[in-house]
C-alpha cells in the first residue's frame, strides 16, 4: 500500500481486537519516531501493551475500547511544536496503516500513565494516537465541497487541487477541517489554521499539510 493509498484507506478506529503488534512492524515504527525525533526535537514515544490509559471513564467524544497500545506526542510548547506533531504523527499514522495497523487521535479522552513514558524538561504531551488491529477498519466522514478549504486568483492547477483534495481527508479534531489552503503565486501556497473553540487547529494544520504535499506532490510548489 503506497501512503497515498493509505491516505484513502485510513478512517479513525476507536475499538480493538486483543492482538499485540508484530516485532518487526514495532521495529519498523520505532526506526520511524527515532527519525522524527531527531529531525523534529520532538519525543514521540511508542506505548505497548499498556491498558490503563483506555481503561476508565465515560468519554463524551467516540468510545474506545481494547486499546493497548499508543503513541504519545511529547514535545516542547508552542505553535512550531504543534505543527509539528500533526505533521509527522500523520506521517505515523499513515506509515502503520501501509502495516496493516489502525489508528485514531486522541486529545483530551485517555489517562496519563505514570512510568509509561518520560518527559523532557520543558515537554509536553500535546495528545496521543491510539494503534492497533481495529474491531471494524472505521468509516469514512461525508466530504465538505473542496470549495471551502482553498483560495485562488485564477484558476488553480491540477496539482494543487489533488494536494486540497488529501487535505480533505486528514482526520482533525471532532471533524472540524479548520484549515485554508491559498495559492498566493505560480507555485506558492500558504496553509492557514482558522479559529475553533475546540482547539487543536495547529496540530489539525500539520496533518493536513502532510496530506497537503503527498497529494500535491512535494516537487511542484514550495510553502510561504
């Protein structure tokens, strides 16, 4: 499965089987977040077989169950951070989807576990990601008009129009796609988060930046 597959087959899965993650799929995902860490400053860390943190409580958004393992997306404060743990969480996410594995972004409606892992001085835990064999591989969301989510001054070009196109389909929080797309010259486009009260609109943008240049093609443009 190419990423771009991945990007059509991914939908958020919050229910699990009891099966753990095969080594060498755990192997391939802790190659991946030793790669981001040290290009990103970020700490993303890898939680296996640990029950807890799912285990308790009536959430008021989606109802997980049998989650075992997850990434937590640790890192300094601030917008820079946040960018970039949607960016390269995405990243993760469609990276374990190409492994067979499902996947869903967890903000506020999981426990902290002491001792699962550690912070930095300065760190944070921005969210989590919930990883595993899914009960049912999830189910798509409706499509907002792509009309909504870009800006032009003339009529924009194919590839910028497949790069909003995997924009729409990048999982953000409650489904709120708070994000702009404007290309602001031959091959120049700017990615805006726009105001929510739920939050999150950062980290919502580095995920769809990701799906942004996957469908767009890196080659073809370059950020403002």
């Amino acid at each position: 499965m190419t990423l771009l597959e991945a990007i059509k087959e991914r939908h958020s899965v919050r229910r699990y089987i009891d099966r753990p993650i095969e080594a060498e799929k755990v192997s391939v995902l802790q190659d991946a977040i030793a790669k981001i860490n040290s290009a990103a400053g970020l700490n993303v860390q890898l939680v296996l077989e640990e029950p807890r943190a799912f285990a308790s409580g009536v959430w008021k958004y989606g109802q997980f169950s049998g989650v075992r393992n997850y990434l937590v997306m640790a890192g300094p404060k601030g917008r820079e951070a946040e960018e970039a743990v949607g960016y390269h969480g995405e990243a993760l996410v469609l990276l374990a989807q190409t492994l067979g594995l499902n996947t869903c972004w967890v903000g506020l409606t999981y426990t902290k576990i002491p001792g699962t892992f550690t912070l930095r001085r300065g760190d944070i835990v921005h969210c989590v990601i919930s990883l595993g064999y899914g009960l049912t591989p999830g189910v798509p969301h409706p499509l907002k008009p792509i009309e909504q989510f870009y800006e032009t001054s003339a009529a924009p070009p194919e590839w910028f129009l497949r790069g909003v196109e995997a924009a729409l389909l990048a999982p953000t929080a409650i489904n709120q796609q708070k994000f702009r797309f404007t290309l602001v010259g031959p091959r120049t486009v700017r990615a805006q988060a726009l105001f929510s009260m739920v939050g999150y609109t950062v980290i919502d943008l580095g995920i769809a930046k990701y799906h942004f240049e996957l469908g767009a093609g890196r080659e073809n443009f370059d950020w403002d």
